[in-house]
C-alpha cells in the first residue's frame, strides 16, 4: 500500500503542471471506521494534492465521519484502488468534475443581465446593488465598507423603512469563494424584500420595525478568481510573505480563538487563519463595520454552503454559549419552518460537535462582541453536487432559506435586548 501512495505521490507532481481543468478528476466520499483509516487518508493526502470539501482539512478527519474530498484526474484510479485495497467504505460522488462544473449553468443561454435564478458574477451583482437601491431609494441604500485586497469596493445594502432607534440583523454571504449558491442567497432575500413589502405581513413588519444589513459578497477577489480562474478557489486572494501561496480562508481570520483547533498557520492550506486576526482586508471592514454598529445589531446571519446545516457558537471550543437553550430551540424552529416547503432536512447544535471544531469563524467572533443571535446557515447539498450546485437548485434552496431566515429576524424582533 506504502510503495503505491509513492506511485500516487509521483503522479501528482506532473498533474500539478498542467492547468486547472476539471476533466476526469473525481470526488471521492469515504468513512473512515477507525484510527487506521484515518492514518491512511492523511498520509494520502500528505502524498498527493487533495482538495478536502467536507471537513474543509485533513486535520479534522475522524472515524466515522464522512469525508468529501477531490483527486486530480490522473491519480483517481491510483486513489480508488488504495481505498478498496485499504478496505474503506467510500464512493464516488462526482465522476468527472468538469462535467459537474458545466453543468452547473443549467441553461446553456446567458441571460447577459442579473438573473436571481442564475449565477451572476462579480461585475453584475455590483451593478446589481446600485440597481436595487436606486429602484427602492425608500427601502434600500447602498455603501461602501471597505475595498478588498485587489481593490475592489465592498457594497453593503440597508434595507428597511427610515425610523428613530431601529434595531439591526446583519448577513453576510460569500465568504467561501467558491460556495456560489451563498452569494445567490443574499440576492434572492433583497428582491424577496422590496417585492413582498406591503403584500406578506411578515417582511412588512421586519422591514418597518427592523434594518437588515446586508454584504451580498465577502470575499469578492476569490469570487471572481472562480469565475475566471479556477471554480474551486476558496480563500481571499492576498499574498502572503515567504511563500508563492495565496490567500487566507477570510471564515479563520477573526479574532475568537484565532488559529487554534481547526485551522493551520500554514499559508498553503485551504484553512490558512492569515498571520494576524483581521489581517485580511475583507474581514477587518466586516469586522470594523460590525463594532460601529454594535449598539443597534442585534443578530449576525452568515451563509456557507455545503452540508445543510444550521450552526451556532461555539466552533472554537467545546464550551456551550450560556444562551444554549435559547439557540438550540431558535434553530431548531427555524429548521422545521425551512423543511416545512420541501422536506429539506437540516441539522442543527453548536459548531464545534455538530460539525467539527473550527477556530476563528465570523459566527463566534460576532457572539462574543454581544451579538447573542448568531447563526451559521451551510445550505445544500449533503454532497451530491457539493460546491457545483445546478441552477436548476437556485430557486428552491433560496426559498426554503427564506422561510428559516424570517423565522429567527421576527424572534429577534419580538426578543430584543
């Protein structure tokens, strides 16, 4: 087993070469059923370059859980053939990537326009967010936080009726680069705004008695490095000192236990913190923007994909936040009212043993400024489809979200502190 993970190893130095093209590569699920398992998935992956999509490193693989993970084209059936030989359980989730990615873009026509039920890149949702507040100047404003490190200006749209002392829900979306059906949401959830205001009592109420903030993309320099260079980019896109590795995973980056359990000082990996908390452009205007309005935020929604969760503190440590029962039944409410539309089922808990422990996330950071409603949406799949969600899946996902969204924006309203 040993001289054929050298075999692999090999091989993947000569398909590093080549360029990111997705044929042929494949997307492996396995479970690992104990320690010696465990063992051989990490040193595959020490041998080769593999690309983990749920749990986001090898360091949090353990037994029993199931681990996604992708292979380039070249090596798969070298990696298909050690886990059979190994005797772990696994299958073959997505059999040609490229073919996935293609995919994605259900309709082969582009509508050149924004479309809430398409893709839109960068250049569109900027100019979607001056669109959207100039047609709704009584419920939408847009600003500017901060630029990213390419450069790029962070658009934030306030949304809600003008009044004295209102209180705030702050949602960000795309913070993962490539977690497209993300950005897609914090779409959907202003159009669904500005068009049910006055007609669904619910967001009629939100809107005159609440501000929603939202940022439709975080990380804005990694989207558009998806979309132009490689579709499963994670991190920002800034560089780092002594070495040719980019980017920082922007959700390592904050200040709540910073590069602990979960993510690595190494500027290479997928979960790279960065070298300081709040180091990366990005997370510092997210994070300056939020002190400045602390007085008036009172819930922090950010949304991930994939995995169809709904998290909430802590990721960085075991310890229960001390509103636990408070949370816990908030999201499982908030659960059953998004299953209610399409039976999609979500899991629900804490971070850290609903999923794995992550250090430095935007979730706890929020928590522990006192923003004691924190939530983590990872909208779907479980895995079919991962981070290449079809289009098709757009209007549905965004619905049902939808529903479990306005669930915990009027428990807010109806519990302010």
């Amino acid at each position: 087993m040993w001289a054929l993970l050298v075999l692999i190893g090999a091989a993947a130095v000569s398909a590093h070469l080549q360029d990111l093209a997705f044929d042929g590569q494949k997307v492996f699920r396995v479970i690992p059923q104990n320690d010696e398992q465990v063992a051989i998935i990490n040193s595959l992956a020490s041998n080769i370059e593999v690309d983990f999509w749920q749990p986001d490193s090898v360091t949090l693989v353990r037994p029993k859980m199931q681990v996604d993970f992708r292979v380039e084209a070249d090596i798969s059936f070298e990696v298909e053939d050690l886990l059979k030989e190994s005797g772990m359980e696994y299958s073959i989730l997505i059999d040609n990537l490229q073919a996935a990615v293609d995919a994605q873009f259900d309709s082969k026509v582009r509508t050149t326009g924004h479309s809430y039920e398409k893709y839109n890149n960068w250049e569109t949702i900027a100019a979607w967010t001056a669109d959207i507040a100039a047609q709704n100047p009584d419920l939408v404003s847009r600003s500017v936080i901060g630029e990213t490190y390419e450069g790029r200006p962070m658009y934030i749209l306030k949304m809600g009726k003008s009044g004295p002392n209102k209180k705030a829900i702050f949602m960000d979306c795309g913070f993962h680069a490539r977690e497209w059906i993300s950005p897609a949401f914090c779409q959907w959830f202003v159009k669904e705004a500005v068009e049910t205001y006055g007609k669904d009592a619910v967001m009629t109420t939100l809107l005159d008695s609440l501000d929603f903030y939202v940022l439709p993309v975080v990380n804005i320099d990694g989207y558009v490095y998806t979309w132009t260079n490689d579709r499963m980019w994670r991190k920002t896109r800034s560089k780092n000192a002594g070495t040719r590795c980019i980017g920082t995973d922007p959700n390592r980056n904050f200040n709540a236990g910073w590069c602990s359990l979960g993510a690595s000082k190494r500027p290479c990996d997928s979960t790279y913190c960065g070298s300081a908390p709040e180091s990366e452009k990005e997370t510092k205007a997210l994070a300056d923007f939020i002190r400045e309005h602390l007085s008036t935020i009172k819930a922090y929604l950010t949304i991930h994909s994939y995995s169809q969760l709904l998290l909430f503190p802590y990721s960085y440590t075991y310890k229960l936040p001390s509103n636990y029962d408070e949370l816990n039944s908030i999201a499982s409410a908030a659960a059953k009212q998004l299953a209610s539309l399409y039976n999609t089922k979500y899991t629900y808990g804490p971070g850290a043993t609903t999923i794995y422990p992550a250090a430095g996330g935007s979730d706890d950071w929020a928590y522990d400024e006192g923003i004691k409603y924190s939530f983590t949406f990872e909208l779907r799949d479980t895995g079919r489809y991962g981070f290449v969600l079809p289009e098709s899946q757009i209007k549905p996902t965004c619905e049902e979200t939808l529903l479990a969204v306005k669930y915990i924006a009027n428990y807010v309203l109806e519990h302010l502190y």
